[in-house]
C-alpha cells in the first residue's frame, strides 16, 4: 500500500495542520511516511504546497511525480488547479470552493469551477460555511480532512486521536470543534461519493 497526497492552499489555511493530522495518525499505524513542504513567498498569503507519502513500504522519495498522486486536498479552488498535473487519472480531488483572491487577475470563479469538475473524481464543497455553520470558522481545513478521510489509508479514529494529540493544548471545546468539523466533512463527501 503507497499513498500520495498533495495539500495545497495559501499561508495560513492549515495545509500544514492537515499535514500533521496524516503524519501523527500514519506513525500511529507504524506506516513509513515522508513529508514534505513548500512555501511561497514564506508569508500569509502566499502559496503553500504540502507532499505526504504513505506507505507499508520503504519511500525512497518525499516528493510526488506529475501523474503519481492518489488524492489532491486543497483548500483553496485555484491552488488546487495548480496541482492537477500531479494527480493520477483514477486520483481524487477534494476542495472548498471559496476563493482566497490575493491577485488582481484572479480567475473566474463559474471557470474555476467548471474545470475542477472535469476532473471525474471530485469533491468540491463549501467548507468555510461549514466551519462556519458549526462556530469554528478557522476548521475549513479541518472540514477537508474529513471530506477526503474515507480515500485515506488511516483509519477514522486515528485520524481523530490525531485531531485530539494536536489540539488538546488549545482546549476541550477546540478539540471536540475540530472533531465535529472533521465528521461533517465526512458525513458529506459520503453523500457526493454515493
């Protein structure tokens, strides 16, 4: 079993939130992981790209070829564009669909999304209303996670002991926030995947 994820978004979305998640639950399993980060312009704002590999095996690599990656989270629309070159035919897009407009020549949005649901295996959801919805609007990230936690390799609850592990400094009421974020994250990529 190998798995390839790439997080994308912009500084200060918690791509490197999700990053952590994965890599506590996958040492939690006793899988072999490599990680790796970029981040553009190094400021809020800028952009930010996380690879995660996956593995009951040895990984030689932490970075992702083009082609090779079995699932793309991204927490921003354009950002996840950015990275389709990397995903496999079969791969798996999730992303939220609110904007992060720090150009002056952002795209289209109604084009935006238009070529995100070409990809066949798309999730596209509003996941800032979400995090919002459940009082916890900085969860969109969070939101994502449980979007795409059913294509992981981890199982749910440790995913969610890893929510716990990385959160439990902030307090119960974050926790269990980041807990019903990451569940009705889940609960609606089920109904699109069904």
């Amino acid at each position: 079993m190998k798995t390839n994820i790439i997080l994308a978004g912009v500084g200060g979305q918690g791509i490197l939130t999700i990053a952590a998640v994965l890599d506590t639950a996958a040492l939690a399993n006793d899988l072999n992981l490599k990680q790796s980060e970029v981040h553009g312009m190094s400021q809020r704002g800028g952009a930010v790209q996380s690879h995660v590999r996956i593995s009951d095996t040895e990984i030689h690599s932490d970075l992702i070829p083009q082609g090779k990656a079995d699932i793309i989270i991204s927490v921003e629309p354009m950002e996840a564009l950015r990275y389709l070159p990397f995903l496999k035919k079969d791969g798996y897009l999730v992303t939220d669909s609110n904007p992060f407009e720090n150009i002056p020549n952002y795209p289209n949005m109604e084009e935006l999304y238009n070529e995100i649901k070409l990809v066949p295996n798309s999730i596209l959801i509003d996941a800032k209303k979400i995090a919002k919805d459940l009082v916890n609007s900085k969860a969109t990230n969070i939101v994502l996670l449980g979007a795409a936690s059913s294509l992981l390799p981890l199982d749910e609850e440790s995913l969610i002991q890893a929510i716990k592990s990385l959160f439990q400094r902030k307090g119960d009421r974050v926790v269990n926030k980041n807990i019903e974020a990451f569940n009705k994250g889940k609960e609606i990529a089920t109904g699109i995947l069904s």
